[in-house]
C-alpha cells in the first residue's frame, strides 16, 4: 500500500517496464490530477500519465548510465 498524505493506493502491479520508463496498475479512487501529482513529486521522475479507464500509469524516469 502507498499513502499520499491521507489517501492510500490500494495496490500497485508493474505492468511493463524498460529502463527509464514503466507503466503500474493502481486500484485507488484518487483523481488523475493526484495520482500523476504525486508521481511526478518523486525525484528522478520526468513525467506520469494516468488513465482512469485502464487503471494504468505510464512513468518516465532518469536512469544513470553504466560506467
């Protein structure tokens, strides 16, 4: 479970992910606008979009290169 401040989500399952990008799927009531707010909060995190219909976020992140 995730707590944003009083709200919770209720579970979190990757979907898919690549280096640098990934895409969970949220059970929570929270609106859209909340739930790409609080991901894109996380530092590193370039941009979320949530889709209410599938239920699904797609992230992009920084990744560090390998040296």
């Amino acid at each position: 479970m995730i707590q944003m401040g009083a709200v919770n989500i209720n579970s979190c399952i990757v979907i898919h992910s690549l280096p640098g990008r990934i895409r969970l799927k949220l059970e929570t009531h929270l609106s859209e606008a909340k739930i790409e707010a609080y991901y894109r909060s996380i530092p590193g995190v370039y941009s979320a979009t949530y889709n209410s219909i599938s239920k699904s976020c797609f992230e992009t992140f920084f990744v560090a290169p390998n040296i």
